[in-house]
C-alpha cells in the first residue's frame, strides 16, 4: 500500500511478541498484585515467600534453624529415661523423652523435646498411653513455646486420691507426676528455670527456720525435764548435737511441717499465726 501525497515508502513490518519473552510461570496461589506504570520510579517486588523462608532455614549456610513440623528425625536420638513408682499401680512405670540437637557443632546448638514414650508391664490401659504419648509427641515437634504442656498435666487430679513421693511432695495423680518428669527433663535442657529467691525471701526462711527449730528444741527440753522430775538436760549433750545436725541436713524439714499449696512439699510451718514454706518461700502473710 503506498500512502498518499508522496513518494512510495515501505511500511516496517510488524513481528509479533514471542510467548517465551512475556511468559511467567505462576507455581503458587496468588495472594496479592498491583499493577506497575510505565513512569514508576520503580516497579513493585514480591516478597519471599513463608515456604522459601523455611527452606534457607533448613539450608546448610543457614545461622539458626528452630524446631518446626519440617525438621525430620535423625537417626539417632539423645534422651532419658524416668522412672515413676506410684502406690496407686501395681507396676513402675518408664518414661523416655528424646531430644533432637539442632545447630550441632554451633554456637546456636539448641537441644529440643522430639518425642516421648512410657512402658509398663500393666497393659490396662495401653491405648490410652499411646494416644497421650502421641499427642505430647507431636506438640513437641510442632515447636515454639512447649513448657505449658508441664502446667496442663500437673492439673490433673485423681479422684481416688494422689500419694507422696520421697522427699514429702505431693503427687495429685500420676499423670500429674509425668507433668513433673517433663517439667524436670525441660529444666535439665535449659527450656526451664528455677525462680530464684530474692534476698529477702532467703533470710525470712532461715529467720522462721532457726526460730522454729529453738521454739521446737525449748518445748522438747522443758517436756523432758518434766518427765524426769524437774532435771534438765544439757544442751550440748551428743544427742542434741545430732538431732540438730539431722534438722539441719539439706533438704530436710521439721518434723510438725504441713503440705505446701504451691510447690506440694510438706515444708510449711506456722510461726506467730502466719504459715510459711521452708521451701520455696511462699506465706499467707505476704
């Protein structure tokens, strides 16, 4: 076609736009878009992904990686075994918890609960330590914060009463002592910590220690002097000294103490009308 009011010219021939050149593979489900302007400074960027994000944690430059459904079990597994010895069962009962070390050979290595597992020989009720045991299990590879599993299983009571362990603390119910096997195995990993006593609570609990103690000492004395007819015993006699070496023994408490609300230690004593606990300090007192 030669247009008109001047010489014949070719008109430039018109390629199409190959597919390949403006083809983008989608791979997945679109959750946003905008569309970019020929005068933008700067067209806009997809962010990464939270699946990319997973997979540069797993990646071996990676600095840390944390606990998440994706981490696969290793072969081998570190772990421990507790032993729960309760009257309200014919049988002990074994509990193993393995951890999975993360960041091995780092200075980001983390140990982390993976699963758990309880054998006995009292089979009774096997179905439903295997689904307790797979639920704990799968919390644990679930990740983040696992600690309040500790709290849940130690609320569990038995109706038919709970028991004393060695030690005088209390267990409501066996679960309740699998909670504190957990509880004990996150501690020995480092999940959990112990509160420590303030300076104050350290020095009221020694304060109420050595005053019930002498209250306790100058009854027992007086009652005996009674008995033998007004004498009284020295008090640097080799039976006191001992009786007072076994008082004051770790982890020993007076004999008259009663059952703690808060830790279930029988480490209570009631001094001037207030009760106080010889073990973790808690009063009604304030």
């Amino acid at each position: 076609m030669i247009p008109r009011g001047g010489a014949a010219s070719a008109v430039p021939p018109v390629f199409p736009i190959q597919a390949s050149d403006m083809t983008i593979k989608i791979s997945r489900k679109i959750k946003g878009y905008s569309v970019a302007k020929p005068d933008d400074a700067k067209a806009p960027t997809l962010g990464p992904d939270p699946v990319d994000a997973i997979e540069v944690a797993r990646s071996p430059g990676a600095e840390v990686i944390q606990m998440h459904e994706k981490v696969e079990r290793p072969e081998v597994l570190i772990g421990a075994t507790y032993k729960i010895r309760s009257p309200l069962v014919e049988h002990a009962m074994y509990v193993t918890i393995n951890d999975i070390v993360l960041n091995q050979g780092t200075e980001y290595e983390l140990r982390r609960p993976f699963e758990i597992f309880i054998n006995s020989k009292n089979m009774d009720h096997f179905q439903w330590i295997v689904a307790l045991t797979r639920i704990m299990s799968a919390v644990f590879r679930k990740g983040g914060d696992v600690t309040f599993i500790v709290e849940e299983l130690r609320a569990v009571f038995d109706p038919r009463g709970g028991y004393f362990k060695a030690g005088g603390v209390y267990m409501p119910s066996i679960v309740a002592e699998l909670g504190a096997i957990v509880e004990q195995h996150l501690k020995m990993i480092g999940l959990l910590h112990d509160p420590e006593l303030g300076p104050e609570q350290r020095k009221l609990i020694a304060e109420k220690r050595a005053a019930y103690e002498g209250r306790t000492k100058k009854k027992s004395e007086i009652s005996t002097a009674g008995e033998m007819g007004g004498a009284m015993i020295d008090a640097a006699s080799p039976a006191d000294a001992h009786a007072e070496t076994a008082s004051g023994s770790a982890g020993a408490f007076p004999p008259g103490a009663t059952q703690c609300h808060k830790c279930n230690t029988s480490a209570v004593i009631s001094m001037d009308g207030c009760a106080t606990c010889l073990n973790c300090g808690y009063s009604k007192c304030g």
